[in-house]
C-alpha cells in the first residue's frame, strides 16, 4: 500500500513537472533574472491590426530596405545617364608673373648683286657733284652690289600675363557595343532584388509581430490557467484541511501535507508564468519597434482558431509568383545575363561623336592673342577599336557567364526548398488542426473529470491524490489546448511568410 500511494505522490508530481516544462518550452525558460515592474513601465492594449500598422511605421528594418531599395533605382538611373550627351564646362583664371614672349634671334640675309630698273621706262633724277657744281642726270637703271643686310635679335610679346578661359566640352557615345544595354540590364535586376529584400522585411515584420502577439495572448491565458488552477488547488488544501481534522478519519494529515507541497509547487510556477506574461507583453513591443519600457498587451482574449483551406499542390506550384525570394533570384539572374552583355561589349569598338566651344580673355592683341585664337569651336568623331588586351575580355565573359549559370542552379535547389518548407507548413496546419480537435476534447473532457472528483472529495468518496492529479490534468489538457491554438496560428503564419499574403489570401477567396 505503501507503494502504491508513493507511485501516486510520484506520478501528481510528474503532471506538475510536465506543466512546468510547457511553460519553458513555449516561453524560453527562465533567464535567471527577474524583471523588476516600474511605474515608469508604458502599457498599451492593441489589437494584431494596430501592432501590424505600428510595426510598419516604428520597425527600423523597414527603413533601411526602402533606403536599399532608394539606393538601387539611383545606381539604376546612373547607368541610364550614359545614353545621353555628356556636356561640362570649365573656367579658370590665371596670372603669369611676366608676359610670355618669344625671342627671334638676330640673323644676316645676304643679297646677291643686281640692277634696279625703273618700270614702264621711266627714269629717276640723280644728281652728281661735280667740280663744277651739282649735276642732275635722269637714269632708268641702278646698279646694287652684293652686300650683307644684318637683322638684330627681336624680343616679341606673346599675350598679357592675366588669362580668363572659358570652354564647354560635350561627348556623345553612339555605339558601344552593348556596354550600356547590359550595364542597365545590371542596374536594373538590383533594383528588383532590392524591392523583393523590402517585401521579404515586410513580410517578416509580420510575422514576427503575428508570432508575438499570440505569444503574448498565450502567456497571458497560461498565466490565468495557473491562477485559476492554483486558487482551485488553494480551495482544495482548506478542504482537506477541514476533512482531516473534522472528518470521519479517512483523510489524513500526509493527505493535507501532500497537497500543501503541490500548492506551493504550483505557486512558484505561477510566479514564473507571470514573468513570462510581462515579458511577453515587453517582447511584442520591442518587436514593434517601440522603446523598451513600453508593453502591449493584446486586445484578443483567446488565440482564433480558423481552419486553412488550400489544396498542396496548387499552393506549390503556384507560390513562386508571389514568393520574394524565388523573384529574388529570378531578378539576380536578369542582372547577372546583364554583367554578361557588359563584359562582351568589351569585343566590339566604340565611337563617340565630341564637340567643345572655347572663349579666351586676354587684354593683349598681339601675339597670340589675336582675334581668331581668342574663341572658336572644334568637331570630332572618336573610335576605340580593341586589338589584343591578352584574353582578359575572354576571360570576363567566362566568369559571368558562369555566374548565371550558378544562379540558375541555385534556383533548383530554391525551388525544390520552397516546395518542401510549404510542403512542411502545410502538413503541419493538418497536424494542428487535429491536435486542436483532440486537446479540445481532452480539456473538456479533464474539465469534467475535476469537477466529479472535486464534488466527491467533499463526500469523501475519492482519495485526495485523485483530486489534486485532476485538477493539475485539467490543468495540463487547457495549456496543451491553448499551445495547439498557437501553433497552428504559428504555422499560418509561416504560411504568410513563405507564399506572401497574396497566395494566403487567395487560397481563403479573400479579394
């Protein structure tokens, strides 16, 4: 009898240790360390709608994608620059300590020996003096020796030494060989994996708030349970303290002693429970976004339990227009065929149409300075033609090229993945479902059982371990039921993250 009523004691025991371990499993446990509650401590009550609209705004997840994204459709943009004329213009002034010159040396031009007609037979006086005094002869011819003509060294200014230059240089490239093609084709697959990373925050943003949120509406109905369970178990210990003092005899104090150590047992994973609500409430608010002595207490009371409707394969199949990271790698692959198209551009020439206009200000005339020099506009047609760069170009198109096809290998395995973790969230939501059913009747029924035990405890028709086991087992059945309640919200929720809300939607006729 002895042992029989030890493997009783032993096996109460073991209902409130398996009650204790649910409550860390779904909570984390105990850290260690107790939250101290402060005055100072915020506490708002919001529904899942509300947390969802808060989390949008207050997330900083959210802000840094959009900025990835602003980043993304910039570079994009960079690249469309190239098809247009590239037109910059320039101006400087510039002072010379001393005029620029040019010195001509001094030289001698030698003239040969000859005679000086007068044209049209025409004569020119000359007058010779004579002994006789002046005489004038009229000649049409004069004779001039070889001589020498000396040139001295000349010192020529240039321009003055105070400059303003203006000029406007445009560039336009008209063929490219694909380099600008493909560069947008780059820029332009970024921008959709950037927006598909921002869905993918979006879509973990609500998750997590959606995961959090029932967490918080479970830890607070868990809580309740241990109050509940712990007053009924508190009732219970006065009874049996009456019955064993007052009674016929058949309850003993060992019995009162039993149920004293299973009250205080129960205390203290009451006191845990309601750390857990607290911080529960705390964990939502910080995934929110929202400051650390800020709580939200959920709006819900209970955990909804809606069934899902959606049939595998269509779900599968039909997933991967609405998934972020299969569109995710469906635009890595456009940009990376675009790296491939850039890097052959590398084989083919280039020609570019240049053009500059130029005005120059200079207070000298001379020189340099002249009028034709001080302004004026030049045309020209460039050509770049590669000849040999040895195999470099061969090379780049090579690892590109091999770079799509990694992707696109990548995106078999993704794919087969997403297929699989639906696959996974889907026979889950199955599991859960009937979970639910049987926990339900599992609860109802423990429910009913504590309240025949409890009834005939007070006519002292059963034994006080089968009391107490009843209530710990109503107890256990309600929070095994409220953690079916959240896994399958849970697992919807992966359903969410997975497909997006689109497919979610879809499959539940929502429009």
């Amino acid at each position: 009898m002895k042992n029989i009523a030890f493997t009783k004691k032993l096996r109460a025991a073991g209902v409130a240790a398996i009650l204790a371990a649910m409550t860390n499993l779904a909570f984390g446990g105990d850290t260690g360390q107790t939250e101290k509650t402060t005055t100072a401590t915020a506490i708002r009550e919001l529904s899942l709608d509300q947390c969802l609209n808060e989390a949008q705004q207050n997330s900083h997840r959210r802000p840094a994608s959009k900025f990835a994204v602003l980043m993304a459709e910039a570079q994009h943009r960079q690249a469309l620059a190239g098809y247009w004329p590239q037109i910059s213009g320039t101006a400087g002034y510039q002072h010379m300590d001393e005029s620029p010159d040019f010195l001509f040396p001094a030289s001698a031009v030698r003239t040969p020996a000859q005679t000086l007609t007068i044209p049209n037979g025409g004569t020119i006086p000359i007058t010779f003096q004579t002994p006789g005094g002046p005489v004038t002869v009229p000649v049409n011819a004069i004779p001039v020796p070889a001589q020498n003509i000396n040139v001295p060294a000349q010192d020529i200014k240039l321009m003055d030494p105070n400059n303003f230059i203006a000029s406007m240089n445009a560039t336009w490239l008209i063929y490219d060989g694909g380099m600008r093609q493909g560069l947008r084709e780059q820029t332009a697959g970024l921008v959709d994996m950037m927006k598909q990373e921002a869905r993918r925050t979006e879509l973990e943003i609500a998750d997590s708030v959606k995961r959090m949120y029932y967490g918080a509406v479970l830890a607070r109905q868990l809580h309740q349970l241990g109050d509940d369970t712990l007053a009924r178990m508190g009732a219970t210990l006065n009874l049996t303290e009456t019955m064993y003092k007052e009674g016929s005899g058949k309850v003993m104090k060992t019995d009162w002693l039993d149920n004293k150590v299973m009250v205080e047992t129960l205390r203290s994973m009451v006191a845990l429970l309601e750390k857990n609500d607290a911080m529960a409430q705390a964990a939502l608010a910080n995934t929110m976004g929202l400051p650390w002595n800020t709580s939200i207490k959920p709006l819900d009371k209970e955990i909804p339990f809606t069934p899902f409707a959606g049939d595998l394969d269509d779900m599968v199949s039909s997933a991967y227009q609405f998934n972020p990271d299969w569109n995710k790698v469906e635009a890595g692959i456009s940009a990376a065929e675009g790296a491939v198209r850039t890097a052959n551009s590398d084989y083919y020439p280039k020609l570019a149409v240049t053009g500059e206009l130029h005005k120059w200000w200079n207070d000298y005339n001379a020189g340099m300075a002249t009028d034709n020099n001080k302004e004026g506009w030049t045309v020209g047609v460039g050509l770049q033609i590669p000849i040999f760069s040895g195999f470099l170009t061969k090379n780049k198109v090579a690892e590109t090229r091999a770079q799509v096809d990694k992707i696109k290998q990548e995106q078999f395995l993704l794919k087969d993945g997403i297929g699989l973790q639906i696959k996974d969230a889907f026979l889950g939501l199955n599991a859960a479902e009937k979970s639910y059913q049987a926990t339900l009747d599992a609860m109802t029924a423990a429910t009913e059982n504590r309240d025949l035990n409890t009834r005939a405890y007070q006519n002292e028709l059963v034994e006080t371990e089968k009391v107490i086991r009843s209530q710990l087992m109503e107890a256990l059945m309600s929070a095994q039921h409220y953690k079916a309640r959240y896994d399958h919200v849970v697992l919807q929720s992966q359903i969410d993250l997975l497909v997006g809300t689109e497919m979610v939607k879809r499959f539940q006729g929502v429009k």
